[in-house]
C-alpha cells in the first residue's frame, strides 16, 4: 500500500496546498479552508482506492467538511475494479488563521493506514505531551511540567534550561506556561498549529524539545501517525466534561474517556502513510512559491512500514507556459 499510494497522497496534499495558498493573506479563514477541502476531496477521487474518511474536518469551526465516513478513491465511483480499502485522516488546511493573516506554518495534512489502523477520534480536545526519539519513555501525561522536563533533560543531556516547550497561546493554558517557566525552560508561544509543532519535536535540529497542552483530538491522531514514523511519542487523554462528550465518545465506540493513550494506540496501523506540504513559509516546510507559469511546493512524505522520510521539493508548470525558468538549489 505504501508504494502505490504514497505519491498519490503527494498529489493530494500539494493540490490542496496550491489551492489555498492562492488565498494566503485575503483573511477569510473559511474560504481558505474551503478551497483546501474542495482541492483534497476532488484530487483524492483520483487516487485507486477504497478509502473512507475516518478523521475529517473540525465541527468546532463550523468549516466545509470532509466528514467522517465520506466515501473517497476511485472505488466511490468506479464499481468494475478492487481496490485496497483504505483508512484517511485529513487536515486540508492545518492553520486556517495563519493562512488567512499569512502567518507562518499553514500546511494541509493526510494520513492513510489499512482499515482500523487509525483512532475514530471524536472532535474534542485532548490532552497532550509530544517529544521526540530520544526522549520516548521518559514522559508522564499525569506528571507535573517540572518533572516531565527535569527527565527530558536527562535523556538530552542538557538542562533544564536549554529547553524549548512549545504551547498554544491560550488562556486555559495559563498555569501550564507558568509552570513550565517556574521549572526554568524556555516557551513558543504558538498562535495555532499544533500539529506541525509536534512533528517538529521529533525532528533534530528544529530548535523544539517538547510540546505540551491541550489541542484538538484529530490533530493528535494526525500527529501520532506521524510520530511514529518518526519514532517520536505523543501521550494523550481526552478532554470529556459534559453528557454531550460522553455521549460523543460513546458513539465512537469509546469505552474509557479517561483512558491515556500512546502512540501505537493512536495510530495502530502497519501500513501508514503521512503526507503535508507547506502552504506558508514555516520552520519544517517552506510555503508555496509562486513563479511566472507555474508554482513550487515542498512537502514531506512518511512511511511506516519502510521507515522512509521523504522531503519533496516539487516544480508545478501550468499547461501552455513558455520560457519557464527553473533555479535549482
């Protein structure tokens, strides 16, 4: 599955991707992620398989949805031929505000896996803890910051001090930033985009020691299927608190709301699949660049089972175009 579909995927993010990055700085979120989804659905309709939205797009925002359970690939509309059944997790636009305002690290985001290889996740938030490879083990959910750092150092070899948390600005996480600056690290201070932080944790040299917080639920499995190609870990609890939530979680076939879930329980899968590109200029992929006659994307292509990540750099030469001039770097 993974070498048919992982350029297929490609195609599908880069498309999504161009599509909103035309609107990048209009500051009309709804239409930026309109466009992304439009993008994503048709170019997905192209893509040989069976696959079934799993995780779409948020109800909290109200937005143009790929909803769960929608029917995507070739098999929705072409009943003479099989094709491998196919679980997906879309962000099509991750950062909708930063792509309306232009502000760093808007991407659009898939996931695949083989059937049942990803979590239904219900759209709530969700608790979180994200750090890297070299970190994995070391982290509690229930621990308090101070400890969760002092431990994280150690696998570093650092101090506490040379630490960098990345956590969404918002007021419920006042005690949290307070904390964490008690313990003596050091805070990013992020408007949106969680999901592109927590990949950054996992890759060397991003500047991005851990992440911490709570976010949505769908990012946190997007997340976890990247993490574990990356060998990363993610730790997450659901954020339950009314009847509505459990009832919620209850029709996902959740039995535990309190339950604390790793990695492998997020993304399960053997055969997964994760696939972005940049919409906006950001620290982990550049945004879209647009030239006379065509556009550039760069995206990032995991894969589990044959533990391959793939950064793509992509020239797009619009049909008709003349003396195109490409620069290579």
């Amino acid at each position: 599955m993974e070498q048919e579909l992982s350029l297929e995927y490609l195609r599908v993010v880069e498309r999504a991707a161009i599509a909103c990055a035309r609107t990048m700085g209009q500051g009309d979120r709804h239409k930026s992620d309109q466009v992304a989804v439009e993008a994503m659905r048709e170019e997905m309709d192209t893509v040989g398989m069976d696959g079934t939205v799993v995780i779409g797009e948020g109800e909290r925002d109200r937005a143009p949805m790929l909803y769960i359970g929608e029917k995507v690939g070739l098999a929705s509309h072409d009943r003479h031929h099989q094709y491998p059944a196919v679980d997906i997790a879309v962000d099509p636009l991750e950062g909708t505000n930063l792509c309306a305002t232009g502000e760093p690290n808007a991407i659009t985001v898939l996931a695949a896996s083989e059937h049942g290889g990803l979590l239904h996740a219900p759209d709530l938030y969700m608790e979180k803890i994200i750090v890297g490879p070299l970190c994995k083990g070391a982290v509690d959910l229930e621990a308090p910051p101070e400890r969760n750092l002092k431990a994280i150092a150690k696998r570093l070899e650092r101090k506490v001090g040379d630490l960098v948390v990345t956590v969404l600005d918002r007021p419920r996480h006042e005690k949290l930033i307070a904390d964490i600056r008690k313990a003596g690290a050091r805070i990013r201070l992020i408007s949106d985009g969680d999901l592109s932080a927590g990949i950054s944790a996992a890759v060397s040299d991003m500047g991005v020691h851990a992440v911490m917080g709570t976010g949505g639920a769908p990012e946190g499995v997007l997340t976890a299927a990247a993490l574990k190609c990356l060998n990363g870990q993610i730790l997450a609890r659901l954020v339950v608190s009314t009847k509505e939530h459990r009832e919620r979680t209850a029709r996902m076939g959740i039995t535990d709301p309190r339950r604390i879930y790793d990695t492998a329980d997020l993304a399960p899968g053997k055969k997964i699949i994760f696939a972005s590109t940049g919409v906006t200029p950001g620290g982990l992929l550049r945004g879209v660049r647009f030239f006379g006659g065509g556009t550039r994307t760069q995206s990032v292509i995991m894969t589990y089972e044959d533990r391959q990540i793939r950064f793509i750099d992509s020239v797009h030469i619009e049909k008709g175009a003349k003396d195109v001039r490409i620069r290579f770097y």
